[in-house]
C-alpha cells in the first residue's frame, strides 16, 4: 500500500499520523522556526510509539534538568524546543531504509537512540572524506576551536566541502541544533552564517547584548539561533562563525543527536 500524503501546519496534526506517511513540513517548519537552509520540506514521517515516546521525554527531561541545574536561561532554550526536536527524532527514523524502534539514551542493536550532541558527534572521523564528511574546524574530541579576527572559522563544513553526520551503512546519525554557548572571559563571536547544499547563504548578526552573560555570576554566553537546525545525514551543510577576537574559544553547541545503535555503542576517542 502506498505511503498517504499529508501538508501538517502544527505539532498537533502530527499525532493524527498512526502510519509512516509523507509530509510537507513547508507550513510547520514555518511555524516553529525551522532553519531548512535549502533542504526539501516534503520528508518521511513516523509518529513515536507511546514507548518510544516516553524514552525521549526520559532523556530530554533528564537534559534540561542537567542544563536547569547549571544555567537556568539555557535549559528555557532546551524546553521551548522539545517538540520540534522529537519530531526531527521521527523523521530520522522515518528515513532510514530499515524500520527501527527508538530507545533514548540506551539503545540495543537494531534501535535508535538520542542524547545531547558531544564532541565525537561533530568529528567522528580524524580526518573527514567524502565517505566520512565529519568536515569542521573544531578541535579533535573537544568543543574548542581556534578563532581568528575577521576570518570565518567553521564550526561545520570548511569552505569548500559541506558537513554531514554519520553516513555509514547501520551507522547514519543526525543533529538537531539549538544555540551555540561560549564559556570564557568574552565572548568572540559578532556574526554567525548558515548554507545548505541548495541555495544561498544566511548571515545572522548576533544581538547586541550576547556579550553580556547569560546567568549573573557565570562566564557563559549564548547565540540563540531563531530557529532550530536539523542536520540530516543526507544533506550537507555549512556553520560558520565571524569572530571579531583571536582566541581558542570554547564553543558549545546546544543540541540533540539521533543516531543508529552501531554509531555509539560504547565510549569512543577520536584519534
């Protein structure tokens, strides 16, 4: 039987899919700020299981509650995008060629999981190719980068070649990104620019009060994106940054990786 066809315009008309369907996200992702950056609208689609469900509040009430505890303001940012991110969770699994149940945090073989993006999500390869295009600038296993003033530095991609996650057979991952947070005496960044592999480049001009800490008493500096960033495995893009200081700078993403069982099961160092 052939997969139904649906235009969804709100997070509440999704719950109404029981079956994997096709739908034109053009109006929803409209509606809760989705930077598409290109990307087609007309995705695969499968609603969360109750369980499956579940399993993703678990980890992302487990995030917000670790984020709340250190930096009330951010973890505000993690819980206004709850559900567009669980969505992103539901099309990964819609894309992917075999059916697969999600599981948070503890994923068996054959299963998704999901947490908040580390390093290793970022440059999963030393050296990034064509068949592993974890193209960045960001140092090997942490969330350092060097900054030059007046030079673009990519968080992902490099100039010439975009970034994807994880494209490896039964090892394909995702992110979705919410904000960037710099930790250190002042911030660096004045300028952020976003492209995907279709279209045009998109300059965002940090606020004019990012330079000012986002919790009294802390050294932590948010960039709110004015939407959220899905990374899929299958459509490159490019994140840079214009820092108007030379610096290595601890520059955090706030975000959320999907990923199949064989992409993280166990500790990993990438060397």
């Amino acid at each position: 039987m052939a997969e139904e066809k649906y235009a969804a315009e709100s997070l509440g008309e999704l719950s109404n899919i029981t079956a994997k369907a096709t739908i034109d996200f053009t109006k929803l992702f409209s509606v809760e700020h989705t930077l598409t950056l290109g990307l087609r609208a007309m995705l695969p689609y499968q609603v969360f299981t109750a369980d499956e469900k579940n399993y993703f509040s678990l980890t992302y009430d487990k995030l917000v509650g670790e984020v709340g505890a250190r930096l009330p303001e951010v973890a505000k940012i993690y819980e206004k995008r709850e559900d567009i991110a669980r969505v992103f969770g539901e099309i990964f699994k819609a894309k992917l060629e075999i059916s697969k149940n999600y599981h948070g945090e503890f994923p068996a073989p054959n299963e998704l999981g999901g947490r908040a993006t580390i390093p290793y999500d970022i440059r999963y390869v030393a050296t990034a190719s064509a068949t592993d295009p974890a193209y960045s600038s960001y140092n090997l296993n942490k969330w350092t980068i060097s900054l030059t003033a007046g030079t673009k530095a990519y968080l992902l991609g490099d100039g010439t070649n975009f970034y994807k996650p994880s494209i490896a057979t039964g090892k394909k991952a995702m992110h979705v990104i919410i904000a960037l947070l710099e930790i250190g005496t002042t911030p660096s960044i004045s300028q952020i620019e976003l492209k995907g592999e279709i279209g045009t480049a998109h300059p965002l001009a940090i606020e004019p009060i990012a330079d000012i800490t986002i919790e009294k008493g802390t050294t932590a500096y948010l960039y709110e994106l004015p939407g959220v960033m899905p990374v899929f495995y299958d459509y490159g893009v490019m994140f840079n940054v214009m820092p108007h200081t030379t610096a290595s700078s601890d520059l955090r993403m706030l975000s959320i990786t999907f990923y199949e069982y064989d992409y993280y099961k166990g500790a990993m160092w990438v060397a």
